[in-house]
C-alpha cells in the first residue's frame, strides 16, 4: 500500500450533455490532485484587448487562446502568450495540418466544454478523447506562472510552471511547444 492517493482522471462528457467540468469542479479536481493556484475573479472578458487592465495587477504571463479546426477535421488548441502574433496564414505549416479556421462554438463545447470568450489550456479536462491537439507557445512553455481562465471568462486562475505540468500529466497531453516568434 502507498501513501499517496491514485492519480484520478477525468469523466467522460458525452456530446450531447453538459461537460464533465466546470470551474467549480476544475478547482475541485486541481485541489484533488495537489496542483497550487490562485483564482481571481473579476468581470467577463470576451478579448485580450478587453482584459490588460485588470491582467496588469496579476502576476505572470497571460494568455490568449485559439480553437481551431483544419480542413481534415482536425481540432487544434493553440494556448499563446496575449501579444503573441499567431499568423493562421502560415501557422498550420508549422503544426503539420491542413489550412486553418476557427471551430464553431458547438464543437467547442463538445470537446472542451466552454463558449467563446472562456477558451482555455484548462478546458483539455474535458476532452477526454482526446480530439483537441494542443499547441503551446514557447513563451508559456518557459513562464515561471501562467494565467487561464477556469472554464469561465469571469475569472483567471494563476498556476505556477510546475502546476502547469503536473495538470498537463495528469490529463495525460503532451503539447506541441511552438516558437511562434521565431516563425518566419
């Protein structure tokens, strides 16, 4: 017998249902699983732009966050620094896929159990398919503490690097770590 509790996984969310989590119990399963944060709450943000006053008294690197889909089908999750340039022009070279689009919010739902305004790395605890690839830029990769929203754009929950990581275990997602500053 051990002395520390089993790793837990995730819930199946089925289409059709709401997701298996919310933020409520995100915070739940990252206090579960001992991953440290510290979640403010504050006014719905729907855009990077609408945020940096209020992002400017939290420490670390904020974030801003695509969900895409290629012309195969594919789904991707870019998580990027907030004044990262994302050029989705060129972008889908760099990740091996078919030319990019934004995925409709139906679909978002259904894998990562948000709306527009409240996409988030986060929301990867509800695709437990696993048929969101994610992509993580090299700045986050790198940051000592990371800032997402915890299913909700009425909040942003801080996690220091090692957390981060722990989560991303935990979910079992390895990302693709993309220096999207040093695309040409």
């Amino acid at each position: 017998m051990t002395d520390t509790a089993p790793e837990q996984t995730a819930p199946e969310a089925t289409p059709e249902s709401a997701p298996a989590y919310d933020r409520a119990r995100l915070l739940a399963w990252m206090a579960e699983n001992g991953v440290a944060q510290t979640t403010h709450d504050h006014p719905a943000v729907f855009r990077v732009e609408e945020g940096l006053e209020l992002k400017a008294a939290l420490p670390g690197l904020h974030t801003k966050n695509l969900f895409l889909k290629d012309k195969k089908g594919r789904l991707w999750l870019i998580s990027a620094a907030q004044d990262t340039v994302i050029d989705l022009k060129r972008a889908h070279r760099t990740l091996g896929s078919d030319r990019l689009s934004f995925g409709n919010e139906a679909l978002m739902w259904e894998t990562l159990g948000v709306r527009p305004g409240s996409v988030t790395a986060l929301g990867l605890i509800n695709d437990t398919q696993q048929r969101v690839t994610f992509v993580l830029d090299q700045r986050l990769w790198d940051a000592d503490v990371v800032n997402f929203h915890p299913l909700t754009n009425t909040a942003t929950t801080a996690l220091d690097q090692a957390d981060f990581r722990r989560i991303l275990t935990l979910l079992h997602r390895a990302p693709l770590v993309v220096d999207f500053d040093a695309l040409d």
